[in-house]
C-alpha cells in the first residue's frame, strides 16, 4: 500500500511518440476525471454569503471519479444536431478554446522531434 489516493496510468509507447502539448492535454485530460466532494456552507466573515467547501484532500472518501462530460458518436451529432445538453455545453468550449490541436498539428510535430 501507499499513502496515494489516485493513480493516473499512461502507456509508455504512446507517450513517447506525443508532442509537449498533446502529453499537457493528455494529463489534463487524466486529471479532470478526478472529483473532490464540495458543497456551501455560509462564509464566516459574512453569514449573507455562501462559500464552497470541500473534503479534506488526505481523507479518500473525498475523492472520487467522474465521466466525460461528453461521450458521443459524430454520427449522432451529425443526424440530430447538440441534441444533449452537455453535447451543447462541450460545443460552446470547443467554440471557445483559444487553440484546438488538430491531427495535423500532431503529425507536424511529430516530424520535427
């Protein structure tokens, strides 16, 4: 046993054969997954507000995992449309997102390295 509570795994292979920046949205992606237990409590410094508060991180009944907020065939996108509310709400970040990696992106880095 250890003192860890979360443990990401990343096949080796495929790490070694990624860019910088797909390894950075690859942990980023792995992290999100990871939830803590939150909820509000009133501020002590002004008991008209509400503050989030959340487990204790060394306490593991404070940690669990969450899916992805979208998991969805293009096919269905394409047939119907954001017909899901998360579909719309993943849709407007991607509309949003400063830079979007793209498959070209990746092979043309790859070739540099």
């Amino acid at each position: 046993m250890t003192d860890y509570m979360l443990f990401v795994f990343i096949n080796k292979a495929a790490w070694k054969t990624m860019p910088e920046e797909q390894r950075a949205a690859l942990v980023d992606h792995e992290l999100c997954h990871f939830t803590r237990e939150e909820w509000e409590e009133p501020d002590p410094e002004d008991q008209r507000k509400w503050v989030k508060v959340y487990g204790a991180a060394t306490d593991p009944d404070s940690w669990g995992i969450r899916e992805h907020d979208v998991e969805e065939f293009s096919e269905i996108i394409e047939r119907h449309g954001l017909w899901d509310t998360g579909i719309e709400t993943f849709a407007e970040a991607v509309r949003e997102a400063d830079h979007q990696l793209t498959i070209s992106d990746v092979q043309r880095l790859s070739r540099v390295k």
